[in-house]
C-alpha cells in the first residue's frame, strides 16, 4: 500500500517522502533472476526432459536385457547441439519457420531448407481504381509535356546534381587515364528521341508473361492477392485491384493506409498467405507444432515487435516464438564472430558492428536509402537523357518489373566499359503488343549507383509522408519518454543530414495535434541511472547531459570545431526532430562512423573491423560496389593502407538471403537457445517477456 501511494504521487506531480517498511526493503522477493517466471519454466522443462530422459533409458534397457542385446550407453559428454536429429529420428528444425521480412520481399522457409522462399511483400486488394490512375508518375515530374526541358521536367535541383555528379565522374575518368569523349551525352540524347521502337506481335513473342487471370463476374474475384500473382494482375481488370505495401523504408506504411488496423491486417495476411501456399502449411490448426524465428531490425520500434509477437502467438498459434536482430543473423549465416555488417536492401540501409556474436548497440545505423532508391534515380537519368519510353512510370506495374531488370543488367561501379552503348529491352504489357525499343546510355548506369554516396540525388520527398500518423512511439510508463532503441552513431547521422541535407527535414507542424492514444510500453523494471559517456566521446561543456542506451534526443550541432568529426557535443533539442528528419549519409562515411563508435580508442578493436566489412543484402550485388567502398575507405583512412578490407559473404552464399540462413542457424540450436517465448509465459507477462528473453538489452 505504501508503495502504491508513492506511484500514484508521483503520477499526480507530488514528490512527498514516504519511509518504506524495512520488511520490504530486506525481502529478497522477485530481486533474483531465478525467481522470474521465464527462469522457473525453463528449469521445470529442462527438469522435465531429463525425468523423460531417464524414463526412456531405463525402459530401454529393460527391452535389452529382454532380447538380451546389452544396452548402448550415450556418452554424456556429447555437446547437445551436435546431435541434429531428436528423439522421433526428425532432423531438428523441421518444425521451425524462420521469417525476415523487408520493405520489398519476404523471405521465408523451414529452419531446414538450403535457401529461403522470397515473397513480394505486396497485396491487391479489390478497389475502384488502380494505383497508377489514383498516382501521378513515378519518377515524380514537374512537368508532362513531352516538349518539355530535361530541367523543366525534374527540376533544377536535380538536374544542377545530376549534372555535378557528371562532370566529377568525367574529371575522375581523366584522372585514370580513360577516354573521354566529349559529346557523349549529345549522342545518347539524339539517338534515343530519334529512334520509336518496334513492335512484335503476342504469337511471336517466346517471353510474353502469365498474366494473373481474373474472373470475369465480380463476385467470383478474389478479394486478395498476395505476392507475384499481385504483381502479375493487369491493370485494366474489372473490378480494379489495388497494390498495398504495407512496409515502406523499414517502417510500417502510414502514408497509404487510413487505419492501423487495416494496416496490421494486410501485414500479417502476407505472412499467413505466404506461410500457407510457399511452404505448405494449409491447415492454421497444426501450427501450434511450429515454432518461429522472426529477424527484426537492429534498430527497431518496439510498438511494432510486440504486435508481432501477440500475433504471432494468438493468431498464428505458434508452440513458440523467439527474436533475432539481423545484424546477429548475418554474422550467424557467415559464421563471423566479429564483423563490420551492412546490410543494403531495397528500401533502407543498416550498419552494425559485430562483436562474439552481439552487436555493439552505440554503433548501430539506419539509412534510409537502398536499391529501389537506385531503380527511381536510373530511371530519372534516363528519362533526363531523352530516354525514347518517356512514358516509364514506376507505378504501372509492368513498367515497375521492367525497370527492376534494367537496373540489375545496367548500373555497375565499375568504369572500365563506360562508353555509349547500344542496348535493347522488350516492354510487355497485358493486351498491348510487345515493343522492343533500342536505346543508348552513357554514365547512367555508373551515376545512379553513385547515389549511395552522394544521397542528396535520390527522391526523398515522399519518404516522411504520413509518419507517425496511425501509430505513436512507445514511450515509458512512469516518465513517458520515448523508449525504442537509439544510438550515438544515429543521433550523429541525424545531425548530420540536417545540416547538409536539409530537402530531408521535413517542416515542423503549424500547430500541435493532439498526440496519438497508444498503448504504453510495460515497465522494464527499477529505472536505472544513465551509463557514463566514454572518455572519447564525453563532452567538452559543462552540463551536457549524457546519452542512454536506450537513446534520448538527437543534438542540435555537432561541434565541428573539434579534431574528431564523430565525437557528439552540444546539447538536447525537441524530440519531434526524430520524426521530422529522413537519416541519410553517404555510405563510406556511415561504415567508418559506425567502427568509430564500436572500436572507441582500442586501435587493436579498430582495425578488427576494419578488415572485416562485410556487404551484405540484394543491393549489395551492384558489380563492383566492394571494391568501390574500399576505394573510398582507403582514400578516407590513409592510416589504414593494409587493413582496410570490404568482401561478399564467405562460401558463395547468396548475399540477399544470408540474414535468413543466420536465422536457419540460430533456429536449429538446442540447449543453448534460451530466447523461446511460450505460450504459457505470454500470457502471464504479456510483452513485458521481451525484457527477460531478448538477447540484447530491450
């Protein structure tokens, strides 16, 4: 009763003094990790197995001395994770779905599989019109006259960057002693608006695509469709579908959806549509058999992972569930106890360094940038050059796929062949026939690649639309903080773009909305005292608050007075810049930011990361991008020119699918696993079981 006098004082704003009961004080209840319940029902399980164990045995041995076939005794000294196979001769984790989900596709499979199923994450759901007649054109235009100046069309800000980005890339060419040859652009502008394409008949088309069939009558239709087929729906069908993404750049998708629950459903219908038709598991009553490996981000919003496990726990009906961070997962598929990951996908990009198997929280980076980012830029070079398809439009789906292949056949890093090239493509759409259109690039190819480096060329305008819309941050119970995971090294990139990218800080609001009514994060316990910035990174003037672990607001400056480029200084300002600033740096200089906050003032610890960078994700399959990084790496750390080493995953492993494959790993261990969520513990501590079963600090 005392204590709860306290907390409600301190609720209503009062600070009154109470004396405690020195009963309650000395007691020892709940103060001990092996009175908690997650603690006590894994010792009664383990119990358990062992009275089976013992059980088995005797009743083999018993059989034995009947058939008088002495009985072979196992050598206890056997490591339980060696043996893959469990008691009813069924290799262990064929019972185990592991599940990564991204902005663009979703890998998923058995614990068993060599390599996972990849989804689109994507949805058609039954709507009056298409997303292309409800959009205007992507790549976005100022302008849709044909007649139109390149710089009418995209403006003069991307046309004063496009062409910067040109004349750096011709003056670096020189420098490696390649040709120039001066008017080659000229060249590629006059052939493609000269030359109309040509075009072939359905018959005699071998490629032409299987089109997604619909019904004719409207009430036979479908009302969803999940995955490829959805991309494969023409456009024209009546009734109209509809494309959803319900994650867009590493977060849920506010800006295309009015309610959250909409947006929940359509999420996790995917995964449940997906888990149903890729691996076979029609019937939802069995999958109380399953357990599941769901990889998270490093730097998630725990609103979202707590709905994912109620959903997955409730809905889903799973035995089990446990959580993985991905860059946990990647140095588990290749087997890294230390590495520098960067992990490129389609819509964000994540650093993270690596240390015997935990990530470095302080370390830890989230770019909003990736290889659709590349798609949407190729296609805007290309269009700026007179491209002779003016009409690509990203929305359109056909043109959406088509775009997606010309990117993994033409951007490279690499200069060697830059020349102006002949190439062809076929456009097929549903009820036209083929074009085959002839056309010319330059330096496109290399440019749009380029963007990881220079990110001000990307399209960010889009990308803050909506946030915070339908779903509000978690936030602690007792101070109401904001409480998801932040680190320095993002703070730092943060401050960054505000200064040097301000196209990514969106305004702030007119005037405060009401915030929204979300339900509170549980409490994680006694809040304890903020850790001590380390000797490098404490600041210069008195009163500058230190940061949590947990992550507190981003800094106004970053005081560049100072010899150190990344060292934080300076003090707290409002939170709301978090939800108003896009993260973007160029990515040589995101990696070294990341090894400064994970190595500090260890030299040894510095260079481990350094020689072991590790470029991982479908992005990170551009031709040439390790060897490019690494150029740029040396060219920042001059100090380093040995150690510096950027590399694909080992083994020829397939580097967009080596966050599932650790995932795989991880979900097939045995008596080492201790991060299994039970039904039985869900229900007695809801989400408040994340702070006793994650790896790493909740």
């Amino acid at each position: 009763m005392v204590g709860r006098k306290i907390l409600d004082g301190l609720r209503k704003g009062k600070k009154d003094v109470y004396a405690l009961n020195v009963q309650y004080v000395r007691s020892e209840f709940l103060k001990r990790d092996d009175q908690s319940i997650s603690y006590r029902l894994q010792q009664e399980e383990r119990l358990n197995a062992r009275k089976k164990a013992a059980v088995d045995i005797d009743r083999a041995r018993a059989y034995g001395n009947q058939d008088g076939v002495p009985y072979g005794e196992q050598d206890v000294d056997l490591d339980g994770d060696v043996a893959m196979d469990d008691e009813l001769n069924e290799n262990y984790g064929s019972k185990t779905i592991v599940i990564h989900v991204g902005s663009q596709n979703l890998r998923l499979g058995l614990a068993t599989d060599a390599l996972p199923k990849t989804v689109p994450m994507v949805i058609a759901r039954k709507a009056a019109r298409n997303e292309a007649e409800d959009s205007e054109p992507l790549p976005k235009r100022l302008k849709l006259d044909e007649n139109a100046t390149p710089e009418e069309m995209f403006g003069d800000e991307f046309a004063k960057e496009y062409n910067s980005m040109a004349a750096d890339f011709k003056v670096s060419r020189r420098t490696n002693k390649r040709r120039v040859l001066p008017n080659s652009r000229e060249l590629v502008t006059k052939w493609n608006s000269t030359n109309p394409p040509d075009l072939i008949s359905e018959h005699n088309d071998p490629l032409r695509i299987d089109w997604t069939e619909i019904p004719v009558d409207a009430r036979e239709a479908p009302d969803f469709v999940v995955g490829n087929a959805a991309l494969r729906i023409p456009e024209k069908t009546k009734p109209r579908y509809r494309l959803h993404w319900p994650l867009q750049h590493g977060w849920l998708n506010e800006k295309d959806y009015d309610s959250r629950n909409m947006l929940y459903r359509d999420f996790f219908l995917i995964l449940e549509e997906s888990i149903k038709t890729e691996l076979e598991l029609t019937h939802k009553k069995d999958w109380n058999q399953y357990s599941c490996v769901f990889v998270i981000p490093d730097l998630y919003e725990k609103v979202f992972v707590s709905k994912i496990l109620e959903e997955l726990l409730r809905d889903f009906n799973f035995q089990r569930v446990c959580f993985m961070q991905e860059s946990i997962a990647a140095s588990f598929g290749a087997g890294f106890s230390t590495a520098c990951i960067v992990d490129m996908g389609a819509q964000k990009t994540s650093i993270c360094c690596v240390e015997d198997g935990m990530c470095i929280e302080d370390c830890r980076i989230n770019l909003k940038y990736g290889g659709f980012d590349v798609t949407d830029t190729f296609v805007r070079m290309m269009v700026f050059d007179r491209f002779n398809y003016m009409d690509f439009n990203l929305m359109k789906r056909h043109d959406f796929l088509l775009a997606e292949e010309l990117k993994e056949k033409y951007t490279t890093l690499s200069d060697e062949n830059i020349t102006v090239q002949l190439y062809d493509f076929h456009l097929r759409a549903h009820g036209q026939e083929t074009r085959k259109y002839s056309f010319k690039i330059y330096d496109e190819g290399m440019l749009a690649p380029m963007g990881y480096f220079r990110p001000a060329i990307f399209d960010h305008s889009s990308k803050l639309v909506g946030r915070r819309k339908l779903i509000p941050p978690s936030v602690d119970l007792y101070d109401g903080k904001r409480n998801d995971p932040l680190s320095i090294a993002q703070l730092s990139v943060i401050s960054y773009t505000e200064k040097n990218i301000p196209s990514a800080v969106s305004a702030p609001p007119a005037k405060t909305a009401a915030p929204l009514l979300g339900t509170p994060m549980p409490p994680t316990g006694i809040p304890s005292s903020k850790p001590k910035l380390p000797a490098h990174l404490a600041p210069e003037v008195d009163g500058t608050p230190s940061t949590s672990v947990a992550g507190s607001p981003p800094p106004e400056d970053i005081d560049n007075t100072t010899n150190d480029p990344y060292t934080l200084t300076g003090a707290q300002p409002d939170t709301a810049l978090l939800d108003r600033t896009l993260p973007l740096m160029p990515l040589d200089q995101a990696i070294l930011l990341s090894i400064h906050q994970a190595s500090g003032a260890d030299e040894r610890k510095r260079r481990d990361f350094l020689g072991s960078i590790m470029l991982i994700g479908g992005a990170s399959k551009t031709p040439n991008l390790g060897a490019y990084v690494e150029s740029r790496l040396r060219a920042a750390m001059p100090q380093y020119p040995k150690e510096i080493l950027v590399a694909p995953p080992p083994r020829e492993l397939d580097a967009s699918v080596i966050v599932w494959k650790g995932g795989s790993v991880f979900g097939k261990l045995r008596m080492t696993n201790d991060s299994w969520i039970g039904q039985v513990e869900y229900d007695r501590l809801g989400a408040r079981i994340l702070n006793y079963k994650c790896m790493w600090h909740w």
